[in-house]
C-alpha cells in the first residue's frame, strides 16, 4: 500500500494497473473514494489526465468491474 501525504491529509492507494493504450503504458493507482489516478511513467511522477473518450477508459472500466467482483465475493 502507497501513502501519499496531501496538505494535512494522507490517502492510501492499494491496488495500481498498468494498462497498455496503443503503443504505451499507462499506469494507474486506484482509491475507493478518491477515484483512480493515472500517469505515463512507472515511477508514478507524471500524471496523466485523460479525455472524455480516451482509450484508457474501456480497460479502466473492465479492470473495475473485476476489481468490484474481487471485493464483493471476499
């Protein structure tokens, strides 16, 4: 599990995912609440902020689904 400190806050993110879009990776650390952050390096570092229809949302949306299922069955 990463912690993050956020101004007088820390946010735990668990679970993380590298998806494959097109020719790249991008990673992605996920928190229940916050929602997922993703980024293009490994190092988590450079965020990326994807558009509405980006390519990374039909594997983020399926990644969940599993992600949910997992969670629900425990």
């Amino acid at each position: 599990m990463t912690c993050h400190r956020i101004g007088n806050a820390i946010v735990c993110i668990s679970p993380w995912k590298r998806f494959h879009v097109g020719n790249r990776y991008i990673m992605m650390e996920f928190h229940p609440y916050c929602g997922p952050t993703f980024f293009t390096d490994r190092a988590c570092t450079q965020v990326y902020d994807p558009v509405e229809n980006d390519p990374v949302w039909p594997l983020f949306n399926k990644w969940l689904d599993k992600y949910n299922a997992a969670r629900n069955t425990k």
